[in-house]
C-alpha cells in the first residue's frame, strides 16, 4: 500500500508508485522458468498497486478529485483505501470516490473507527473495511468517539459480508491470529513503520524499538492542537488526535484544557521550540506516531521478513489453539 496521503503532487505519488514496481520486480520468487517470472511480473504491474488517501484533504478541491480520477485511469491500481474520511461526494454531481473507483475497476477499501462510519461505508457498497481502534497508531477518531480495535471488528464483520480488517495494536502472528477470530484478517501499520523500507525519519524510526511498552503510547490532540499550527493542512475535528509514544510534549500538556495550550501558543515560544525540535528530530518534543503494539517490536527489519514472520506466527498460534481444543 503506497500512501498518497494528502495527495497534493501527482508526480511525487507517480514517483513512489514507480519505486513500487521497482521493489516488486526484486522481490523473491516462488517460480522457476524466465517465462513464469515473466508473466508474474506483469500481473504484478496490473494488479498489486494498492494506494491509501487522507479523504478531507485529497478530495478537498475539483483538482483533487480530478488528479484521483488522472491516477485511476492512468495506474489502474488493485484497490484505493480512504480514511478521514472514507466516503466523499463530488459537491458538483455526488458522484462518490467509491463510484469514481469503481468505474476504473478498482477496489474500495474504508478505513473507520466507528459503527456509524461503518454503516456509512456499507451503504456505498465498498469492497472491505478496515476498523482501525483506538489503540492504533496515527491519526483516528478522538478515543471518546471511537471503539477498541477487536469489539469494533467483531461487531461490524455482524453486519456484513465484505471483507473485514481489524486495525490497532497488532504487530506480531499472535496479535493477527486474534484478529482472525473475529474478522477477516489485520492491516497493520506500526510493525512497517518500523522496517527498513519505510518511508520516514530513521531517528525517530529508533525509539520504536527501544524498551516500550503499551503504556508509553497514548492517544491525544495535543501533537495536532501544536502541528495544525505549523501547517497548511489542519486535520479536522474528530480526526485531530494521534497514537503516539508519550514523551515530553505530551506529558506536559496532556489533561490540560485546549484554551491553555492555545493561550501557550499565542503567548509563549512554544511553536518556535516544536519548529526547532523537528528540525533536530528530537525525539522529546516531536510526534512519534505508534499504536500500542509497539512494546513487542525489537528491531527494524526488511518488510518481507516482517510478513513471513508473521505470517509463520499467526499458523503456530491458530495450530496450538486446535491443539488445546481436541477432544480425546
């Protein structure tokens, strides 16, 4: 999944979806002759680009949607995943983004944190949902208007039959082997953050894993209340809160009142600090995006060793659960 995010440069997007196919010609093989790697790798090029978008920002302007439909039809990536939300209509027509996808033949996933969200995106006949809890990394909904990850998978895999994905706090096979009993499977976001094709800041990629536990992560508005300051792009309520590693910045503002922290911004050096600590990646200050998963991440691994890691995990959990069910 390349994450186009904001998606505000189609060339920066088409540079990553290039990197994409690159990474997916190295990678390793199950197939013998020249001929069948062949046609692998050009079902590859066809089929397996997936591309995640941040919806009230991508879809903000006609341009937006007009560089959305410009990569459907020029990509023709597998599947496209929006969140924050993920159902948007066209003010012109109400054409949806699921609609637009659809018409290009590619898959719909949403991304919500809610129930409410939910029956939103089933209503629009999307393709899978990913119910992402509050015990996930990044941004979300505020952890008062959102569910934890399993109950929230469990109960929206009641309501339909499309592919449903668990999301927050899942890193390891055990944590997917637990989702599986619930839903359709995991998407998992903090174990790639820290591998080695990650896409991001190698000092702050560090503290991942150093001796966390779930306790160190919280999820809080304080990193946007600052950070909407500093950008042109304000993640909007109820998006504007982020699992995060705790560290200074929120210890000392978390529990305290928006008009305090703002009356701090206004009145004190406090943005010029934050400014001067992403420059220096202090990992004290700045936002270390994690879901509580983190405190069993040990080191920074190539992604394909991650998943096959994973993957041997989750069928050693599901065995050694028939193991412990058989009756004599």
């Amino acid at each position: 999944m390349i994450a186009a995010g904001h998606f505000q440069d189609v060339r920066k997007l088409e540079k990553e979806i290039q990197i994409f196919h690159e990474e997916m010609n190295d990678m390793p093989t199950t197939t013998d002759t020249t001929a069948e790697k062949e046609s692998q790798s050009q079902q590859q090029k066809s089929s397996d680009l997936s591309i995640g978008f941040i919806g009230f920002s991508a879809l903000s302007t006609p341009n937006g949607w007009k560089d959305y439909e410009y990569i459907l039809k020029h990509h023709r990536p597998k599947a496209v995943q929006f969140f924050a939300p993920s159902i948007i209509l066209q003010p012109k027509d109400g054409i949806s983004n699921v609609q637009l996808a659809h018409e290009y033949n590619s898959k719909f996933i949403a991304q919500v944190g809610s129930m409410s969200e939910a029956k939103e995106a089933i209503r629009h006949k999307v393709d899978a949902i990913i119910c992402q809890g509050s015990e996930a990394g990044g941004h979300g909904l505020r952890r008062e208007l959102g569910s934890s990850t399993m109950a929230l998978a469990s109960q929206v895999s009641k309501m339909t039959n499309i592919p449903v994905l668990a999301a927050g706090g899942i890193v390891n096979g055990k944590h997917l082997a637990s989702a599986l009993c619930v839903c359709d499977g995991a998407s998992i976001g903090t174990r790639f953050w820290a591998s080695k094709e990650s896409i991001g800041n190698p000092v702050l990629q560090q503290e991942l894993i150093k001796d966390n536990s779930c306790d160190d992560v919280v999820r809080t508005t304080v990193f946007d209340q600052i950070q909407n300051e500093l950008s042109t792009i304000k993640w909007p309520h109820p998006y504007h809160s982020v699992g995060a590693l705790r560290n200074q910045t929120s210890l000392e503002w978390e529990g305290k009142t928006a008009q305090e922290l703002h009356s701090a911004i206004d009145k004190t050096d406090l943005l010029d600090e934050y400014k001067s600590a992403q420059k220096a990646s202090d990992p004290r200050v700045v936002c270390i995006l994690s879901g509580e998963g983190v405190g069993e991440i040990g080191s920074v691994e190539g992604a394909y060793d991650v998943t096959l890691r994973i993957e041997e995990e989750a069928i050693e959990s599901i065995n050694r659960l028939h193991s412990l069910c058989k009756c004599n």
